[in-house]
C-alpha cells in the first residue's frame, strides 16, 4: 500500500524574511502576506538560523548587512546542514555573485522591482 500525503499549505507557503530594516521586513511582509504566504521575520542571520532549525520554511530572503551574522554568512551556514529551501539574498551593494557563490537561489539588488520579485517567486513557486 502507498500513502501519499501532501504538506499543509501554510507550511508550503511560510517565508522568513531577515532583515535589520524593519520598513523592509513590513513591505515584505504585507506583499507576501498580500499574496497568501504565512510570513516569519528576523533581525539578522543568528534569529534566522535558530527559527529554521525550530521548522520548516519554504523561501528565505536574507539582507546581506545586519548586525551578529550577516546575510552571506547565513546562507553559507544553511547550505552546511540539512536544511534545504530556495534563498534570495539582497543588498543595496552589488553582492549578487558573493551571494550566489555561498549558495543563494536568487539576488535582489535594492531598491528592487516588485516585478522582478514577482519573477522570481515564479520561478520558485509557479506563481
């Protein structure tokens, strides 16, 4: 016999957003919000790590400059352990290789375009 189950949508839609901006974490927040995600926030990569190691999320978007731990070394240390989930790193500085190079999906350069963000998550999501 074959049992076939399917994650509850709100784990499949859940993102956490890191970022030391909080007006970035409240835009974010409400477009995804917006859009049907359940939404999760961090002040830097220290917070972060400690929610994904306590559940499951399915996109992270990491600023790159933050205070503890900043976005690159995040992704660096979540491509070092089991935890597996697209990544979209931003900056207002041109970090888009250094980010790709630790393991990130996608790059955001800020100010960024809705548009492009709506393209990724496309991609992502097929949405």
């Amino acid at each position: 016999m074959v049992v076939i189950f399917s994650m509850p949508e709100s784990l499949d839609r859940k993102v956490l957003i890191v970022d030391d901006k909080e007006y970035i974490k409240k835009f974010l927040s409400d477009f995804f919000s917006l859009n049907g995600h359940e939404v999760i926030t961090a002040s830097n990569g220290k917070e972060a790590l400690d929610i994904l190691k306590d559940g499951y999320c399915s996109l992270l978007i990491t600023d790159l400059n933050m205070p503890e731990m900043d976005g690159i070394e995040l992704v660096v240390k979540i491509r070092n352990t089991d935890i597996s989930l697209p990544i979209i790193g931003m900056s207002l500085e041109n970090k888009e290789t250094e980010f790709l190079k630790a393991g990130a999906d996608y790059f955001l350069s800020k100010p960024f375009s809705i548009y492009h963000l709506k393209s990724i998550l496309y991609s992502i999501f097929g949405e």
